[in-house]
C-alpha cells in the first residue's frame, strides 16, 4: 500500500512541478514584453526630446511660447481699441493639437490695364 501512495504522490508532484514552470514561463514572457514595450516607450520619448531640442536651436518657438504670444497679441489688442475707443475684437481662439487654423484669403492685387498699341493714323490722300 506504501507503494501505491508513493507513485501517485509522484504523478501529483509530477504536475504541480509542471504547473508552476508553466506559471513560471509565462511570467518571465510578461515582464520581458514588458521591458520591450518600455524600451519602445523610452525610444520614443528620446526622440521627441530630440526633435524638440533640434527646433529650438533653429529658433521654432514652442507651444508655450506660442500661447504666450497670443495672450499677448490679445492683451493689445484690448489696449489698442480702448485708446481708439473702438470696441475689442474676440480672443484669438487657440488652436486644438492638430486642428489647422484656415489660412486667410490673399488680397487681390488690381489687374493690370492692358492697352492697346495706337496704330499710326491712316494719312488721308490728297
């Protein structure tokens, strides 16, 4: 009887040992996805900062700077029209990230004139 415990206490060993590498592996597959995800994540983030250094040092202003402006322009542009006595136009709306603001229309210039050649006069015959 002593054997017959034995061997089935074997085959239960057998499979919790199995169990638990199973659990094993597929913890180890998690975290080493984890760490490519993160080594994406960090990747990208470094070339952000990297794209934001290089246009900074060509003088592209940033989205603070930008909005610093319009606060600004706005601010103005409230003076300017209570010295004129004019009304205040709106706030220049901010624009949303990846919202284009339409461009304004050209002023059309006046078309040239054309004219035309003077043709010599006819003489008149005598």
């Amino acid at each position: 009887m002593a054997k017959k415990l034995k061997k089935h206490d074997d085959q239960q060993l057998d499979a919790v040992r199995m169990s638990s590498q199973e659990i094993w592996q597929a913890g180890l597959a998690a975290f080493a996805k984890a760490q490519e995800d993160e080594g994406k994540f960090f990747s990208m983030q470094l070339f952000e900062e990297r794209v934001l250094r290089a246009l900074s040092s060509i003088g592209v202003p940033n989205r603070q700077e930008i909005d610093a402006l319009n606060q600004r322009i706005d601010e103005l542009t409230r003076q300017v029209a209570a010295l004129s006595g004019k009304p205040a136009p709106a706030a220049t709306k901010k624009a949303t990230p990846g919202e284009v603001k339409p461009a304004k229309p050209a002023l059309k210039k006046p078309a040239a004139k054309k004219t035309a050649a003077k043709k010599p006069a006819a003489k008149k015959a005598k």
